[in-house]
C-alpha cells in the first residue's frame, strides 16, 4: 500500500480535468507537522489553470474528495490536508506486510543487467580506509538495484595493471628482499613504493627505469610477470581478509590485466574510424573543445587507464548487454569517465549514456586526503578489527551471557564502520575519526541493529502470535506511516544512486518504533496484542531488509 498513490488517485478523480495524474503526483507534500494531516496538496499551481484563488480552490477540492482510506479533508488556506482512517489502513498494512515479507518494498523483476564497477584496490598496495566508500557504497547500490527488481553483475575491478607496476618493480629490484616480501608482503612492498617516490625526487631517471619495467611487463618479459603475479598473488590473499568481515562477494574479479588483449582491436577499431591522432609522440583521441584529449598509447606504446576502460566498456556490453554500467568511483575521475563516454560516442556506440559514473567524496584525514605515495594511511582491516574489538567488550559488559558473542561483535563492529560511512550523502566528504565512527549510540547502525534486536525479543517473549487487525489509539500511526514508507525510499535510493535514503529511513523507523515502546505496553494481554506483534513483526523484517540493503547484517540479540 502507498499512501501517496492513494492520495493521488482521490486527487486525481477531482482534478483529472485540470492536470495529469502525474502532475498531481508530483505536487503533493508530507506536513511537517502533524496537525497539518498525513499529506496535503498546494493548489497554487491550479490557481493559474482554474483563474481561482487558490483557497478556493482548496475548499472545494476537500469537498469533493472521496476515498475508504481517507477519514477527511480539510481546506487549509492554499493547502487540502487529508487524514487517513487509521485503523482501515493499519489493518490493511499489516495484512500486507505480513503476506510479503521480507519481499515488501520489491519491484517487478525486469531481466535487465544492471553492471556494477566498484571496490578496485591496486595491487601491491594496502587495503586502506581510502577504499572504503567505492566498497560500500558499492555493494548497497547492487543491493538496491536487485530490490528494485534488477539482476545485479558485480566486478571487482582490480587496479592490477599500469605505471605504478613498473615503479614497484623498480623498487623491488633495487632495495628490496624476498625475505622481507615473503615474511610480510604488503607493508614490505608497501615500504618500497614510498621508497621509490622519495627517491625519483631527487633522480627523476628513476621515473625512465620504472616505464621501462612496466614495458617489459607489456611486452611479457619473463622476470616481469614473476613479479607482477607475485604481486598480485600476495595481495589478493590480503584483500580477501577484508572482503570476507566485510561479507562482499563478486560475481567476477576482472582486473584491469584482463583486458590486455582486448586493447589492441580497440585501438585498431579507433584507427579504423580515423580517431586516432598523434600529440607529441602519444596517441589520443580529440573530445572536444570542452575537455583534453583523451590519451590512448603514451610515446613508448604502452597503454592507460582510458584504454582499458574503453576496452572493458565494450566488453561488458557483449558479454553482459547492460541495461546500466555503473561505476562507483570517486568524484576525482570524472573527467576521466566523461572522456571515456565521448571516445564510445564517437566510436559510433549508441549505449555511452548508459555508462553511469556514481561519484563520491573523500574519506579525509585532518581534513586531507590519505596519500599511498607518502605513507599516511590507515588500514580497513585494522578499523575493522578495532571495531569488532570494542563491540565485543561493549557486549562482555552489557550481555555477558550472550550465545554466539564473537558473531555478534563482528556484525555490530563491522555494521558501526559501514553505516557510519552510508548515512552520509555519497558526495560529501567524510573526515575519519575512529572515535565517531565506532560510537555505539545517537545515529548509528548499532542503534539500528539494537532497536531490531529488542523487537526479536519482543516477539520470543510473546505468548500470542502475531495477526494482523485494527490498532486502537494513535501510538502505532508513525510506526505504520514509518512501514509504508519503505517502498518509495528504495525506489528513490536507485533512481539517485544514494545509500543514505535507505540509512536515513532505517534511522526514521528506529525513531518511531522505540517511540512506540515507551508510550505502549505492548505484550499486555488483550484484544488487541495480536495485532501489535503483527506491527512488531513488520517492524524486524523491514530493519532487517533495510540494513541488508547497506550490508549491514541484523542480530537477533545483542
């Protein structure tokens, strides 16, 4: 049930002459206040169709409205206030919350592809804060999208190729140790990279000795692709630890190596088309007067990061005929991947505004960016394990006897990390501080995962089950209107790309529900205890649903 749509529809059979049902739609509004009744419409917008004031208007809108859900109608100045039967439409809620399920808030299946390119540490280098936001913002936009009715493909991307293979191998060479490698892979290889920075500031040779090296690993010299698989090899061991307390998964780990041979007949294809010119030495491909050249061959041959992307873009459409390729990649590259789109375009490929870039902002630290090359990072894994830490001495001092105690630290420590981050508005940057981000009240995903933990016990402590009726009184309205709520804002979290309305309504829910429970004793044992536990009931199974939307898992008990 929506309550807008039912809105819309009584509007609708008064207005139809005077706007679409779409306009009407589109008009309505939730009063802040609660005197101000459960939606309201503004006939401002009627006044210039109708050559009315708009209060009169109002007053004989309301008096024309006719609906089983709606108690009454009010003319409010400018404004028709409704108010809805509160009882009819709880009953009706209820039974349906309780028919759906976990599936309330799905959309229609659709059998489209929806692509997502997210995650993509580089190899070689540490699984820092820094990658963090592509990671969750991610896999909740995945979430979102099959919850919407799409089926989600989700690529790991790894930055497994390029540039920065040839400085490491430089390094290695030069000041490294296969012990060292060995008895502690990434820190060690960590150490040279910043190493090999120092140094190229004071010989900047050593920047032609690493594009050397990465032309060897081109050019599939032996030595090279030891070390490059050694490489990746060590890393992928160490992304996997933060991937598995995360509980991420992809459907494939297609890192930009994999593309190696699907550059050349792209290049070839560009060549064809007569796109390709030559820019001291490289070859680019023009975009424009509003944009540089998008660079394709640097002078040496070797390729890029845009050729790769063009590759890997042509690719996904054959193998998985997108519907959408989102990159959930941060707001930094979005020249990048508007130079990418206008290569396609002008390749002749008529899909390029299906390539969605979902930006974000920076994690910060004293207010700027974490640096690989200087060092000054701060590792996932070590967050997250602090985090489990905290929330299990949290729980060692509030719930010493709770089964299942090391699961629960992980699900309430690694939830704290992901829905600190998510409830903010994928653009804005957020400034780390550990403090804030394991903080285990106010707005916060442990709040969320307590408030669903105390509604389990709720329903464990219950002697009745729940079955959906009418509920006397006024307490359980917010937490209804609450419920059926969910729907729109997992339709509004897909068509803006953003995490944070499904943060932002698991907060509101939370809110009204614990409102509820201070003001209504909700086992006592009379006619109506059934249908609370039916309201209940809907209360965990949309947390539940809610926080798996931002990977957030929900503990029965904490």
């Amino acid at each position: 049930m929506n309550l807008k749509a039912v809105y819309t529809k009584a509007l609708f059979n008064v207005l139809k002459e005077d706007l679409s049902e779409k306009e009407v739609e589109a008009l309505i509004e939730f009063p802040k206040h609660e005197a101000h009744g459960d939606l309201a419409f503004p006939c401002f917008r009627l006044a210039s169709v109708r050559k009315q004031a708009p209060n009169v208007i109002s007053a004989d809108v309301a008096g024309k409205l006719s609906d089983p859900l709606i108690e009454r109608a009010e003319a409010a100045g400018p404004y028709v206030n409704i108010f809805f039967n509160r009882k009819e439409v709880s009953t009706e809620a209820l039974r349906q919350l309780e028919v759906l399920g976990p599936k309330f808030g799905d959309g229609l299946r659709k059998e489209k592809n929806v692509v997502f390119d997210f995650s993509s540490p580089n190899i070689a280098k540490p699984f820092s804060m820094g990658h963090l936001r592509s990671t969750i913002i991610g896999r909740s936009l995945a979430g979102i999208a099959e919850k919407n009715g799409y089926n989600a493909v989700k690529i790991n991307h790894l930055g497994d190729w390029g540039t920065q293979f040839g400085k490491l191998m430089c390094a290695y060479t030069r000041w490294g140790s296969e012990a060292e490698v060995r008895e502690n892979p990434i820190p060690a290889l960590m150490r040279y990279y910043v190493r090999y920075h120092e140094e190229a500031e004071k010989a900047p040779e050593l920047d032609d000795e690493a594009r050397a090296w990465f032309k060897k690993l081109e050019d599939q010299d032996v030595e090279a692709v030891k070390l490059w698989n050694w490489f990746k090899e060590e890393s992928l061991k160490e992304f996997s630890k933060v991937y598995d307390l995360l509980g991420i998964e992809f459907d494939h780990m297609q890192g930009e190596s994999f593309y190696n041979d699907k550059m050349a007949p792209v290049a070839a294809e560009l060549e064809e088309k007569n796109l390709l010119v030559e820019s001291d030495g490289a070859m680019v491909v023009e975009t424009g007067e509003d944009e540089p050249p998008c660079l394709i061959k640097k002078k040496d041959g070797t390729t890029l990061y845009a050729t790769r992307d063009l590759a890997a873009a042509i690719y996904r459409k054959k193998q998985f005929d997108f519907h959408k390729c989102v990159y959930v990649v941060g707001a930094e590259q979005q020249l990048h991947f508007s130079q990418v789109k206008t290569v396609l375009g002008r390749m002749g490929y008529n899909w390029t505004d299906d390539l969605v870039h979902v930006p974000f902002g920076l994690i910060l630290q004293g207010g700027k960016k974490m640096s690989t090359r200087k060092g000054k990072i701060v590792l996932l894994e070590d967050v997250l394990r602090d985090a489990i830490g905290r929330a299990e001495r949290n729980i060692v001092e509030k719930n010493p006897s709770l089964e299942n105690r090391e699961e629960v630290a992980m699900d309430v420590g690694t939830g704290a990390v992901v829905f600190h981050d998510l409830k903010n508005e994928r653009i804005n940057s957020v400034e780390f501080n550990l403090e804030h981000m394991l903080t285990f009240e106010g707005e916060t995903g442990p709040y969320v995962q307590y408030t669903h933990a105390r509604a389990m016990t709720l329903l464990e402590r219950a002697e009745a089950d729940p079955d959906p009726g009418a509920l006397d009184g006024d307490e359980a309205w917010a937490v209804v209107k609450e419920l059926l709520a969910f729907p729109s804002a997992v339709e509004r979290a897909w068509s803006q790309y953003e995490p944070s309305v499904i943060a932002k309504y698991v907060l509101g829910l939370s809110s009204a529900f614990n409102s509820y429970y201070g003001k209504v004793r909700i086992l006592e044992d009379d006619d109506q205890l059934q249908a609370r536990l039916a309201l209940v009931k809907a209360v965990t199974d949309v947390l539940k649903e809610g926080l798996g939307l931002l990977g957030v898992k929900a503990p029965d008990r904490m």
